[in-house]
C-alpha cells in the first residue's frame, strides 16, 4: 500500500512542478492581459490556478496518508532495535562499529590520570 501511495504521490509531485513552472510570473497568474475564453490569459490561470489547489490537495492528503501509514507500520523503525542485545560488544570482542566495511578496531590505549580536584578557597598564581 505504501508502494502505490508513494509511486503516485511522486507523480503528483512532478505535476505539481510542471504546473507551477508554466504560470506565468509577474501577476500573469492573477488575469492580467485581455481577450477571453479558456485559453485566454484569464482562462488559462484560472484553470492553472485550480490545477494547482487540486494537486496542492492530493499532495498534503498523500503526505497525511503516508504518514499515518508509517506510524502504524508493524516492522520496527529504530535502526537501535536491530542492534544485537548485550553489553555492547560483538562476539569478537569489539564494538558494534567495529563491524562496518573498511574500519579497522580501535587500539586500546592507556587512560589519563585524573586531574587532581582544585581547592575552592585556593586563587590561582597565573
């Protein structure tokens, strides 16, 4: 079902580029020029006009649709979910990083001593 909403939402998407590209700019939308019938410049904005409401339409309730659709999905959706249960550790002995291509482990190395605690009541010399 997601499949085919997507499928048309992107192909209202495309529409919706076309018809709001080939408007005229600078008011031409809005009637401005002469003449009349449907392919006049008042005939052709308004039926632009309303092409663009009704794809502006379909696509808000799409999204709405896809979105609804996407909360109520079954499979999990937090990539932490996938993530093997344990202590953080694969079964080598490294970190879940450790098992992305072209990474190498890290190095173990020593930790810093502790910085001793200042003394509130002491001012620094510096």
């Amino acid at each position: 079902m997601q499949t085919v909403l997507l499928v048309i939402y992107l192909m209202v998407v495309v529409a919706l580029i076309g018809v709001v590209l080939i408007q005229r700019s600078e008011g031409g939308g809005l009637g401005v020029g002469g003449g009349s019938g449907f392919m006049s410049a008042r005939g052709t904005a308004n039926a632009l006009t309303r092409t663009t409401a009704i794809l502006a339409t379909l696509f808000f309730v799409i999204s709405l649709a896809l979105g609804i659709l996407a909360r109520h999905e079954s499979r999990p959706t937090d990539i932490l979910d996938r993530i093997p249960a344990g202590n953080g550790t694969t079964q080598g002995g490294g970190s879940v990083l450790d098992q992305l291509p072209g990474t190498a482990p890290a190095q173990s190395t020593p930790a810093a001593p502790a910085a001793p605690a200042a003394d509130p009541n002491v001012v620094p010399n510096n």
